[in-house]
C-alpha cells in the first residue's frame, strides 16, 4: 500500500491503487447510506477516474472523482475521507470531487 505522506515524487502513488480505495470507499458508502444524508445515486457511483495536481506554490496532492453524487454532497465526501483515512492516506492529500 503506499504511504502517501512519504512520497517524494508525484509519480510514486498507484492512481490505480488509489482508484480501487476510492470505489471500496463507495461501496462500503453504500452499506451505510441510511446514515449518509446526500443526494447520491447509489445504483452507479463510482471512482470514474483519479489525478495528481501541483500548485503554482508547490503544494501538491491527489483528486478523486466519483460519479453520480450531488457536488454538494459534504456528509458523502467525508465519509469517503474517512475510509481513505483508516487505509493511512491522510485526507487532506485527497480531494474528493463529486459529480452527476
């Protein structure tokens, strides 16, 4: 698993692999959506795909994009940090963004 706190270069994270922990994260979102008050189409959400970014100031981390979720969907998005969390990838190195 990699550690993202420890990463050098950009290069060394698995999107692959993040890609996986971010559709786990949904359907573990799934066997709890009683308790997650969002707009979230349950039967196609998904990690449709994952980027790393750097700023202009060097501060650099990791997008997910999940499909078929409100944009404001806040209890949805940190649920998935807090799965991502307990998998030690630190939550504010992953912005999650949402999307129908």
């Amino acid at each position: 698993m990699p550690n993202f706190e420890q990463c050098e270069r950009l290069d060394e994270v698995d999107l692959d692999w993040l890609k996986d922990a971010v559709d786990r994260a949904c359907a573990v979102a799934y066997d709890h959506r009683h308790e997650i008050a969002s707009a979230v189409n349950w039967a196609d959400l998904g990690c449709i795909s994952v980027e790393v970014y750097m700023t202009d100031s060097g501060e650099k981390g990791y997008r997910a994009y999940i499909s078929e979720a409100s944009p404001e969907c806040d209890a949805f998005k940190k649920f998935i940090n807090e799965f991502l969390v307990g998998l030690d990838i630190a939550a504010d190195n992953v912005e999650i963004i949402t999307e129908w």
